[in-house]
C-alpha cells in the first residue's frame, strides 16, 4: 500500500471511545493499466491453473470411483449395493462433464 493511499485511510478514519474504525471500502481495489496482451496472458494463466486444478479433482474422483467398485464387491447388502452403484454412475457422469470441460479450457482464447 502506498504512502499517499494509507495518509488518505487515516484522515478517513473514525474514531469511537476504544478504537479507531477505519473505513477501508471506500478505497476501490488496485486497477493496473494492462493491455489486451497482457490481459490474454493472463487470462490464459488462469486458464492453465483451472486446467491443473480439474485434472487433479478428475483423478479424485477416478479414485472415488474405485473404491467404491472395490466396496461394492465386498458387501452382501442389497440397498448399500444399490446406493453404491448410484454414486458410481453420479461419479462416472462428473467424469465425463469434466473432460468436457477441460476440453474446452483447452481451446484458445478468442481474441488471442
């Protein structure tokens, strides 16, 4: 924070009997002047970063899925059977909305 932005809070501070009571959303967030280029990098860079995000939660809930196929084998219960193949197919269609998903992060940004 600079030395002119943080002078301007103090003069906007209020004061009660114990504390001081700053005023802090009256100051907007920083603004930086970047141009398109810029901004595509960095779109581009958050785009990169969800990218790594989702191939991590896939591969989760890849896992998820496993195990319960694995639990599923185990019990002799009916209704946990039925519940269990229930999130099977609820985790196997998150999957495949996933891969849509990323595939489409995936395509160049327009205006790029």
């Amino acid at each position: 924070m600079s030395l002119l932005v943080f002078q301007a809070i103090l003069q906007e501070a209020t004061f009660s009997y114990d504390c001081p009571i700053l005023n802090l959303y009256s100051y907007p967030a920083p603004t930086f002047p970047f141009g398109i280029a810029m901004s595509n990098q960095l779109s581009q860079r958050m785009r990169d970063q969800q990218i790594e995000a989702l191939k991590i939660q896939r591969q989760y809930l890849t896992v998820v899925q496993e195990r319960q196929l694995a639990w599923n084998k185990d019990s002799e219960d009916i209704e946990i059977k039925r519940i269990r193949n229930e999130i099977m197919d609820l985790v196997e269609k998150t999957i495949v909305q996933y891969d849509h998903l990323l595939e489409a992060l995936r395509s160049p940004i327009k205006g790029a």
